[in-house]
C-alpha cells in the first residue's frame, strides 16, 4: 500500500518551453503533497505544499509564478515547469501525506528528472 | 534557521558489521523523526519513523532518540552490499502541514 506515481519518470524539453509533471497517489487519499527538488550531490530541497483545492504554498526563494502547482483532487498534484532554463533541469520529486492512515508518514514518488536544452 | 545535521560520509562499512548513522536538529518542537534510503538516482525510500524517546527495533534497524540532546541515530545491524546508500534523517516540523527537514544525508558504502 501506500504507493505514489510520478510521470513523466524523465523528460528533456529545450529551453523556453513548460513541462508539467503529474503525481498520483495511487491506493490512498493524499491530503498533502509535497514537492521537491534535488540537485546532484545534494539534498532534498523542498519547494512548495500542496493542499487539495487550494493554493500550494511556496518555499521562500522558490517563484510561485514559474513553478505552478495545482491539487486538483484527493490523488492528483501537477506541477508545471513554465519558461523552463538549463538551470531548471533537476530531480523533481513528490510525496504524498496520507488521510486518514498514519498520517504523519510521507510517501515519496520515483521522480522526474528534467533536462532543459 | 532550523537545521538538521549529518556526517556526510562516506561510512565506510564491512559487510557483517553495524553501521552507525547520526543526526542532530536544531528545532526543539519536532516530534516526529524519519530515516529515509535513497539509493543514487532514486527516490527517497522510508526506512523507519520514531518519536519516543528510547530504542525502536525493525529488523535490521535500530532507530534511537534522545529528544533532551536533539540527537536521533540509526544503526544497521548485519549490513549488507545492498544497504550501500544515502541516509536521510528528517525531522518533522511543527507546522500544520508536517514537513520535513531534511539533512544532507550520510553516504554508507558497504564493503564485501
């Protein structure tokens, strides 16, 4: 149980153009979900919140206008890459926190890693 | 600026013996504490949860916190080749969302 998927799993764009990125919680409903990015050799940094049906909540120094984020329902946040640069290509991973199971565990997805051109 | 603490390694370890991981925070409301494996190119994978102060046993793990010293540690016991990865230790957060803080993390290399 607890399983969260990610797709694309990798993706190359060329540069000026978007990418959205799905995650799914698959077997459980994600009242949470969050959204991260991690560069070679570093760690986990994390880039914004997400809550169901309202707006996700950014990270200081991460630009909400270039990261969309949208939680549509209890198993789906998307996050678009608007305007993608080189510097942009990353590690992006997911995680969802479960309703109603031990609802402090956080479920990490497998991760998209984006390379801009 | 709340902060999480880990050797970066690498730890070098035979196969057989235990490996001993730390961690210190800074953020004294954390309740909650996680190790995560990530295996390179991968995602993070949850290891363990702990958050009573003491010894909690899984398998082969040992995850151990002391909440007075802000220190929680992991040990593996009878490591293996496969056990070769990153630790991240994450504690959770006070905010109603529960994020968490993670370190750098600890590379293991397990040596056959």
């Amino acid at each position: 149980g607890a399983v969260v998927s990610q797709h694309p799993s990798w993706v190359i764009c060329k540069s000026g153009t978007s990418v959205k990125i799905e995650c799914r919680s698959l077997d459980f409903q994600a009242t949470t979900m969050f959204w991260y990015r991690q560069f070679p050799k570093q760690s986990l940094m994390l880039m914004a919140t997400s809550n169901e049906g309202s707006k996700a909540t950014y990270e200081q120094g991460v630009e909400k206008d270039k990261f969309l984020i949208n939680h549509a329902s209890l198993t789906l946040s998307t996050l678009t890459v608007t305007s993608a640069h080189p510097e942009d290509s990353s590690f992006y991973i997911c995680s969802a926190r479960a309703l109603g199971l031990a609802d402090y565990e956080q479920y990490f997805g497998p991760g998209t890693r984006l390379t801009v051109t | 600026q709340k902060e999480v603490e880990q050797n970066s390694g690498p730890l070098s370890v035979p196969e057989g013996a235990i490996a001993s991981l730390n961690c210190t925070y800074s953020d004294r409301g954390s309740q909650s504490f996680f190790w995560y494996r990530q295996y390179s190119g991968k995602s993070p994978e949850l290891i363990m949860f702990i958050y009573s102060n003491g010894d909690k046993e899984d398998g082969r793990f040992t995850a151990q916190l002391n909440k007075a010293s802000q220190y929680v540690s992991l040990l593996i016991r009878d490591s293996q080749p496969s056990d070769s990865a990153t630790y991240l230790c994450a504690p959770q957060g006070t905010d109603s969302w529960g994020k968490l803080q993670f370190g750098a993390g600890t590379q293991v290399v397990v040596t056959p």
